[in-house]
C-alpha cells in the first residue's frame, strides 16, 4: 500500500509504504491509527491476499484482506477528505466472454480469490463513491515471487518446462503499472481525473505458455540463463488447481487509454526490459 502525502512537477514526495505490522489493513483500528497519525492526501491500496489456491482453503482471511479492509480504507478515506485509488483484478470475471471485458461488463468470479476482491470493489465505492478504481491482471517483476521469477527458477532446475497454453490474459510488468498508477494519482490530486472503475492490461493477449517460452527465450539471449529449457503447452485439465482460473480473462483498456491519452505497452517490450533488469542483479 501506499500513502502520498504530496505530489509536485511529476514527482513523489512523503511516500509511505507501511508494512503489515504497522498498518494491518484488515484491522480497522490498526488502519484509523495509521490515518490518524499520517494524515495521508491519497491512497493507493495494493495489499491485498494473493494466494489464489491457498484462498480456497483461507477464505476467512482472502476477504478480511480483500474485502473487509478496503471498506476500512475507503471509509476513512471518506472521514478525513482523502482521495483513493485501489488496486483489483481480472479475477473478478468469470473468463467466459470471448470477447475483451469492458468495466460494466458483469463481474461473475469463479473463485474465492475473485470474489473476495470484487466485494472490496463494492465496500470501496460503498464508502468512497468518488474513488478510482484500477483492474489489472498477471502482473510480474524482476524480484519478489512471482510468474517469471518461479518460471526462471524452474529453468535453472530443469531441461523441460509444462506451461499452461489455454488461459489467456496478458501479463503486467510491476514497474509500468506503477508508473500508470502514478500518473493517475497526479491527476486525482489535481482534480483531473473522473471516478470510476479502469482496466489496465497490456496489449496484446496472449497465454501463459507464450509468455513462459518468449521469457526463457529473451534471459537466454540477454544471459540470465546459461541454457533455454523447453516450454511444453498443456491445458488446464492437465494442470489440475484448488482454483478455477478464467479462461479468457483478457481486459479492455480503451478508456483508460483515452484518459491518460496513451496507448497500453506492448508486454513484449516490457518483459525485454525487466530481464534486463533481473541481468543487473
């Protein structure tokens, strides 16, 4: 999560990132302390329970963190007069559309991941009306545990790699996403930005395999991996989880591209970029 205080020429100034041992987010006294203290001017709320498989087993906790705590969020927000810009996820569709999702396409979660974020949308504008609300999917960087970290790792252990080739989606790079994020966070301090709820995805769609093998692919060649291990498409059916995926979870990001007045990146550029990144560690 984090709190900015202050905005100016296009940078960040007074940027708070609590860990959860000062702000729990699903513990409204914890997060009434932390704005009483703080004081913040504008919210961006990217905690959140991730743990797709494990949320069917801790369904308890996937909705104090995903639902339950952006309506404490939300509400304080409200009281004290601050602006808030919340993170959610393609998971909120069912993936059954063939078609891109639009933001008033109906929100139908086939698992408990995906429904205990779609409540945190509805607890945030049942607070918060004039929030922003930002829809994003596969998101993957150069450090932490993620999609691309995992796949690498496996690379290093193994010739030979299955990856799943019939859900599609497009994956999000964490440091284009911050920058969006930024940019609209500039705007809703200056009073240029409309509330609502906006996707943010990359162009163009694509599936997990093709992501994995254009990823083992580009660290050979920029030498993140000493070998490129072989990709192997398989189908969901094959690739058995506690949680049903959606199949088609693929976003239309055309209105936010009209508000920021840019085009969506290509993931390909992007992935380029953050193995370079991984190449300097």
């Amino acid at each position: 999560m984090r709190f900015l205080n202050s905005l100016f020429g296009g940078g960040i100034a007074d940027l708070l990132t609590p860990p959860s041992h000062e702000m729990d987010i699903a513990n409204e006294a914890s997060v009434r302390g932390f704005f009483k203290e703080h004081r913040p001017q504008l919210v961006i709320n990217t905690a959140a329970y991730t743990g797709v498989d494990q949320a069917e087993k801790e369904g308890e906790k996937a909705f104090s963190a995903n639902a339950l705590g952006p309506g404490y969020l939300a509400a304080c927000c409200r009281e004290s007069g601050c602006k808030m810009l919340h993170i959610s996820t393609d998971y909120v569709f069912s993936g059954k559309q063939k078609s891109p999702y639009i933001e008033s396409d109906r929100a139908l979660p086939c698992n408990t991941y995906g429904r205990s974020k779609f409540q945190g949308e509805q607890s945030v504008f049942r607070e918060l009306p004039e929030a922003v609300i930002v829809r994003t999917s596969w998101v993957y960087g150069a450090r932490g545990r993620n999609f691309l970290t995992a796949i690498l790792a496996r690379a290093r252990e193994t010739g030979t790699l299955s990856v799943v080739a019939d859900q599609y989606g497009a994956p999000c790079a964490v440091t284009g996403l911050a920058e969006a994020l930024f940019v609209i966070a500039e705007q809703m301090l200056g009073g240029r930005f409309e509330p609502g709820v906006y996707h943010y995805q990359t162009k163009p769609a694509t599936t997990w395999f093709e992501f994995a093998d254009t990823a083992i692919k580009e660290a050979f060649s920029q030498g993140v991996l000493d070998s490129a291990s072989k990709v192997l498409p398989i189908s969901s059916v094959e690739y058995p989880t506690s949680a049903a995926r959606p199949a088609h979870a693929v976003l239309d990001a055309s209105k936010l591209e009209q508000a920021l007045g840019c085009q969506m990146p290509d993931w390909r550029d992007e992935l380029v970029q953050v193995i370079r990144d991984l190449k300097k560690d």
